[in-house]
C-alpha cells in the first residue's frame, strides 16, 4: 500500500520545498537536504509507487524510458558523466529504503569507494 502521506509525496505536491535540478511531466530531480557525496540527487516518477517493483507494474513503457532518459538529463546537466556517478536505487526495509517512495539516487563529485 502507498503512504500518501510519505516525503516525496508531499515534495511532489509542492507542501515541502525542495532544490529543484530538473523537473517535467513524469519526474522530479532535486538535491537530497542530507548529502552522503558533494552531489546527490534524489529523482522520483510523478506516480505513487512505493519501490522499483510498484514503479515498474503502475507505469508504462513510455514512462520508464522518460524516467531513465532524465536520469541521463541530470547526470549531463551536473557535468558528472566524465568523472563518474553511482546510480543507487534501495528498496524495502532490507534494502535500506528510508522512503515509501520509489527513488534514484545520483551520486557524485568525488571518489566513490567500493560497496563491500
């Protein structure tokens, strides 16, 4: 079940504001209030789902490829793409999602040290 009421919700009905670095029909891409890295960039779809599963049964092809295609948008307009980014995308309580919403994080700007 999607919580309405969760974070990104609210940032995506303009009740929290946010740092906007790209924004369209299908997508929001803003920095994270808490940075792990000197860029990090939280981008969440414009439908309520709660992980990558509930992202991928409620949207369309259409939607997907947008979505993925404005992931390459921001990761460009941050000057990243030469010197490397980590996409991150965790879900469920396992995976260390913090919100019930399904979100991408662009990380970057510096060295990314191994996952171990």
């Amino acid at each position: 079940m999607y919580d309405e009421n969760n974070i990104f919700a609210k940032i995506l009905r303009k009740e929290i504001p946010c740092n906007i670095v790209y924004e369209d029909d299908t997508s929001l891409f803003f920095y994270d209030i808490n940075p792990l890295f000197k860029i990090h960039v939280l981008g969440i779809p414009k439908i309520a789902c709660k992980d990558y599963s509930d992202f991928i049964e409620k949207s369309d092809s259409s939607l997907r490829s947008q979505f993925f295609e404005n992931i390459k948008i921001v990761i460009n307009k941050l000057d990243i793409s030469k010197s490397g980014y980590r996409l991150v995308s965790n879900s469920g309580t396992d995976g260390g999602q913090e919100v019930p919403h399904f979100h991408v994080h662009i990380l970057g700007g510096e060295k990314i040290s191994a996952i171990k």
